[in-house]
C-alpha cells in the first residue's frame, strides 16, 4: 500500500497522523519526530532522524508499505531512510488496515483514540491499497521556484480499500 498526503504541523500538536484503533498501527509524530508503529510493540518500529520544526511549513509524506522489498520513505519529494535503532516489519508483513478489516482513522491512532485524535492540518490525502507508488507519483518540483508541489492523482488506482480526500474546503 501506499498512503500519501500533505501536513502542517499545528505548534501544539503531538500524537497520531493516522492509524488503526488496534494494535497500534500508526504514524505519529512525537516532538519533533515522526514515528511509524507496525502491530505496536510487537512488530516494527520506525523513527526519522530528521527533525519537522517548521509550523509554517506545509510537508509531503509519502509512505510505500512493500514488505516484498527494502523500501524507504519519502519526505517532500526526497527518499528518506530511517534511523539506526528502526526494526522493520517482517518480509510479507501485512497491515491491518488492508488486510484485516480493521478500521483506517486519520487524525487518531491506538495510543490516542480515547482522547478524541491530534490536530494537524491536511491536504491531498491518499491511500492505495495494493501498490507501492513512488513520491514522484503525487508531486513535482515546480520549474520556476523548485518547490515540491502536489500532482493530480485521480488518475492513479485506489485498490479494494483505497481513498482521496481533498479536503478543498
């Protein structure tokens, strides 16, 4: 699967991107941090070296879930690898959100459901079921000022439990 979307990170903000009540299958962002959880503490562990600090800025995470192969994550057009302490999921590692019904939250996950979610900002946000799509499928660099911009995406494949929400309004 691949889940990508547009977030600005409100100054206040902690907690969950989006993930499963169960589990705890989330991305998340823990001070200046952002985290990827697989089953919680019994699968895999992701964390980023790189460190979001701007509340201005609008980010571009793109997250291909392949567990057939090594892959790494990709921030505002650029792949990103993550820390040294991650443990990545097992190979054939399936996630709960596409393969055993369990529900999809944005803005929640299963450390912070009871709690009525994070506050982030979105935009663009997608969801593939099936396919790992690269960044270069959602953005590009814009010629002019070389800043990542979004691509239009209702062309590409959304799979069994995949979505778009624009959020235009």
């Amino acid at each position: 699967w691949t889940c990508s979307f547009w977030t600005k990170i409100l100054p206040t903000t902690g907690g969950s991107l989006w993930g499963t009540p169960s589990e705890g299958d989330q991305l998340y962002f823990s001070g200046n941090q952002l985290y990827f959880f697989n089953e919680g503490s019994s699968g895999s562990y992701l964390s980023t070296v790189r460190l979001f600090r701007d509340p201005s800025a609008w980010y571009h995470l793109v997250i291909a879930y392949d567990t057939t192969q090594g892959t790494a994550a990709n921030i505002n057009g650029s792949q990103y690898t993550w820390d040294d302490d991650t443990t990545y999921p097992d190979e054939d590692d399936e996630f709960k959100v596409c393969n055993d019904g369990d529900n999809f939250r944005i803005n929640a996950g299963h450390a912070n459901v009871a709690s009525g979610g994070s506050q982030y900002y979105y935009a663009d946000f997608a969801f593939i079921d099936g396919t790992a799509y690269d960044a270069d499928d959602f953005g590009k660099t814009d010629d002019d000022s070389g800043i990542w911009k979004p691509k239009d995406v209702s062309g590409l494949t959304f799979g069994t439990n995949g979505f778009l929400l624009e959020f235009k309004q």
